[in-house]
C-alpha cells in the first residue's frame, strides 16, 4: 500500500481539486490518504476530513511529513505538497519502480500555466550557472518533485530533519547516498505556478538558485527560510 502524506497550512483555496484528484488514482493502487495539518485558519482541515484522515503537527514541512509517516500504515510513502496534482499512472510508476528494486526517488514537473516560460527562464538560469538540477540523472528533489521512499528506506534515515527549508532536499540527497533513487520523467506531476505568478518568474529562479547554493556553502536554513515567504 502506498502512503498519500500531504502537509497543509491555509490551503482550502486548492486542497479539494488535488485530494480528489489524489483518490480518482485509487484504482492503480493500494492508497491511505493523510493530510498533516500545521495549525491552518481557514477551512482547510474541514475539506481535508472529507477525503483523508487528518493529522495534527507543529507547522513546518519536515515535522509535518514525518508526523504523517508516524501516522501511515504503508510500505511506500509519498509526499505530496497541496498545490500538486497527481497525473494518471503515477502510482502505478511508484509501484514499478518499487519492485525493480529502487528504495525511493521523485518525478519531474510541469507547470499548470506559464509552463514554457517558467522552464525557459529555469533552463537560462541554470544553464549561466552550469547547474543540472533537472538533468534526468540527477536524484536530488524537492517537494514539488512528489519525493517516495519505501518505509524501510525513510525510517533508516530517521526521516526528514526539523529543517525550516530545504528539508526536501536534505532528505534526497541522504536517500541517494544510501538507497537506490530513480528520477521518473514519464509522468510528470502538474505543479502551481502561484509563485511565480506572485513573486515573478526570474526573482523566484534566482531565489531556488541562491537559497540551494547558499544552503551547500553552510548557510543556515533558519536565515534562508526568511527569504522563502509563504504565497497563499
């Protein structure tokens, strides 16, 4: 059974479009649903309660995800954000992946408007910097890239660290050193451009770029987060 893990803060405006979405993929699976709820004010835990079991954490990605893994019952867990929907056959990837012997990994993305332009300014920015973050071989994800571990993988990491950025990241980069991690190209999850659209498509790429090298070169992820606001 796969674990449906999504962490939620003031997220009502979205969340009934991407959990239903979640459960129409029922058929491909095994699923349990649970929504990690960080103290939202809006109608979110409401709506959540409709679709999945909900659970209680202190606010933050990282407590958030692992008290979800506490709460799941599955072999694989995966970690949806709110603003991202599941296409048809991403289970059914998970669980092929799974039995070709990988212990976890991400999928790429697109966006659901502005796609071109947001990866067109994406691939200029990292082609100035020679980065590769979207290079097929690259194991390395963040949250909008759905990250999966099998159960026996995630809990020999201790799962994410209470980190107030880059948790995702962090995370990734032990599951490669240890496990096995594949990227998954085909399909791709469909993610929000509401950042970009709030913030501006070059501020927001050179913000990823910035925290991420930043974060590599020892900067504390308690001073970067202060750059990442919330966009809801």
């Amino acid at each position: 059974m796969i674990s449906i893990i999504v962490p939620t803060h003031n997220e009502a405006a979205i969340l009934d479009d991407t959990l239903s979405g979640i459960l129409r993929l029922q058929r491909e699976a095994g699923v349990e649903l649970i929504v990690t709820d960080g103290g939202s004010t809006d109608e979110t835990v409401a709506i959540a309660r409709r679709y999945a079991r909900v659970v209680e954490a202190p606010k933050g990605k990282g407590s958030q995800l692992n008290a979800g893994a506490h709460a799941a019952g599955g072999d694989v867990f995966f970690f949806v954000h709110a603003d991202t929907w599941l296409p048809e056959g991403t289970l059914r990837t998970i669980e092929t992946a799974v039995r070709a012997g990988y212990d976890g990994g991400g999928f790429s993305n697109a966006f659901e408007s502005h796609n071109r332009r947001i990866k067109i300014v994406g691939r200029a920015i990292r082609f100035q910097f020679r980065d590769k973050e979207n290079d097929p071989a690259n194991t390395s994800f963040y949250g909008d890239n759905g990250i999966f571990a099998t159960r026996t993988a995630f809990e020999a990491l201790g799962g994410f660290k209470p980190l107030p950025i880059m948790e995702d990241y962090d995370f990734s980069r032990r599951l490669r050193e240890r496990f096995r991690a594949i990227r998954i190209v085909d399909p791709k999850l469909v993610v929000s451009s509401r950042r970009q659209r709030h913030a501006g498509l070059i501020r927001t790429h050179l913000q990823w770029f910035l925290i991420k090298r930043l974060y590599l070169l020892g900067v504390p992820p308690q001073v970067l987060a202060r750059w990442y606001g919330d966009v809801r």
